[in-house]
C-alpha cells in the first residue's frame, strides 16, 4: 500500500471519537505519527476523560504505529501551544494539523444564551485559530530556518450547517462558516511558505448528530465517519500541494468540491432608495437561490 504520510507528523484535535477518530487511524496507517488530542468532553463540552484518547493511541500503537494523547483545551491559546510544542518536542516536527475538535449547543437565538454561544464559538473557532496560529508560526521558523517550503498541511472543520445554513445553530453555523472564510484567508496568507490550507465539511453520523432525526441501517453505513477520512489524509500529504483554500464536503455517499460565495447580478450605484429597490428585487430574482442542507437551491 502507498504511504501517503509516510514519517510526517500529524495533530488531530478531538480524535477519541467519530470523525476525529478516524481521521487519526487512518493517517497513522498511512504512516503519519499521530498526537491525539481530546478532553473527552461530554458532546456539551462539559466533563473530560482522557482515558479515551489514550484508547486510540494505543489503537494505533497496536497496529504498529506511534501516537502520543494530548488532553489540552484547544480553544486555550496557551493549551493549543502546548500542543504544538509536545508534537514537536516527542516527534521532532510537526506537519499536519487537523482541526476536528467540536461541540453542540444547539438552541433557537431567541432562546439562546450568552454562554451557550461563547462556548461554541471558544471551540470551534477559537479552537481552530489558536492551533493553526501556533502551527503557522512553526512552520514559518522553520521556512526561514532552510530557507524553503515546508510543506505544512492544515485541515479544517467546517459544516453543512455552517456553508449552507441550518435551523437552530446560529451559534455553530455562524463558527463554522467562520472557519469557512478563515480557510481562504489562511491559505493565501501561508501559501508563500509552502503551507496549504484546506477545509472539510462531513457528512457523517456521530454523537452531533445522531439526534437530529431517524436513520436507517443503510444511511448509517453511508455516513460512517470512515467515509469522510480519505480525503482529510490526501490533503495532508504532500502530493496535494497545489489544492488550498478550498471547501469538500465529504460522507453520505460522496466528495464534492464546494462553491463559495461570488457576486452575481449587479447594477450601478444609485443614491436614491425608492428608485434603488426595485433593482434590487429584479437581481434577487436573477440570481441563483440559496441552498438547502443537501447543497442543492430550495424551491
């Protein structure tokens, strides 16, 4: 079997479980070594247990691979450099960081609380922030250290709920089409290093969403959290040098390249709102509709 991580060194954030899990598994079989960092928080970000990031560790250590667990809060500046900092120190570099780490408090906004978005926002995109913020400042020591590209692989978490907008998450959305943008940005900003930056948006069936309605036996299969882990390993490995800034959607059956948000009809400049709205109407009319949680244009 081709190695595609072959003696690189991978990060991933929220690996004792679902996709996390499978991402780190797979990159370890690919021959990546792998920090597993989680808190074993319950799906609420409430509680901790390490004990179940030590469970894919030894997972992989078993199949003959090496993995070190990390329990550090990703959303901590100081946490996250932590992290950074035991991969390099136990491995001796660092080139892969996979932002998974994620919680749920789902709740309608005019219920929602103050706390109930701060957290959500703290994990996701804070938590997505600080590791690449620490990763990026590796790397470019390193650029200027040999005074070339160093192959840097960044791998975000973005979601359906985020790209295309789900009832009862403007809290989790609003972080994950955040990290949407903060991928672009990044990858343009890190390009010139030799790092790429790209974003995946899973379709799969975890303890986040076996709640939001019934499954059957097949589109359980179809989601499994295996399916959305091939492409997080190819955008990790070098070969995927030339794909950055990019958001795909991954599980349920399929890989798809995501669109993003480009400007459409367009009229001039009028200083005159009366006479200015119907041109606005007649635009929202020629453009194409927003999408539903499948991708695909409500009717």
């Amino acid at each position: 079997m081709t190695l595609l991580c072959e003696n690189r060194v991978a990060i991933v954030t929220g690996a004792a479980r679902g996709v996390g899990r499978e991402h780190a598994l797979l990159l370890a079989k690919h021959g990546a070594k792998v920090v597993v960092n989680d808190l074993g928080a319950a799906v609420d970000g409430t509680g901790a247990d390490v004990s179940l990031a030590q469970q894919v560790a030894d997972e992989i250590i078993a199949a003959g691979g090496e993995a070190i667990v990390n329990g550090d809060d990703v959303g901590s500046f100081d946490g996250a450099k932590n992290m950074v900092d035991q991969a390099i120190n136990t491995f001796g570099q660092l080139d892969i960081l996979v932002n998974n780490a994620g919680i749920l408090r789902d709740r309608m906004l005019v219920n929602m609380t103050e706390e109930e978005w701060d957290s959500v926002i703290h994990v996701h995109l804070k938590g997505t922030f600080a590791p690449t913020r620490h990763a990026a400042a590796y790397w470019r020591a390193k650029s200027k250290e040999s005074d070339g590209p160093v192959y840097g692989r960044v791998i975000n978490t973005s979601s359906t709920s985020g790209i295309y907008g789900n009832v009862g998450q403007t809290n989790y959305g609003a972080a994950k089409a955040a990290i949407a943008a903060f991928t672009v940005i990044a990858a343009r900003e890190l390009g010139r290093l030799g790092v790429t930056v790209n974003a995946i948006s899973p379709s799969a069936y975890t303890r986040m969403t076996d709640y939001l309605r019934e499954y059957t036996e097949e589109e359980i299969e179809a989601r499994d959290p295996r399916w959305v882990s091939p492409t997080v390993v190819y955008l990790a490995s070098e070969e995927a040098g030339d794909i950055t800034g990019r958001v795909i959607q991954a599980g349920a059956g399929m890989v798809a390249v995501c669109e993003g948000w480009r400007r459409g009809a367009e009229v001039e400049a009028m200083d005159d709102p009366v006479a200015l709205g119907p041109k606005i109407r007649e635009m929202v009319a020629k453009v194409r509709k927003n999408v539903g949680m499948d991708g695909f244009e409500l009717d």
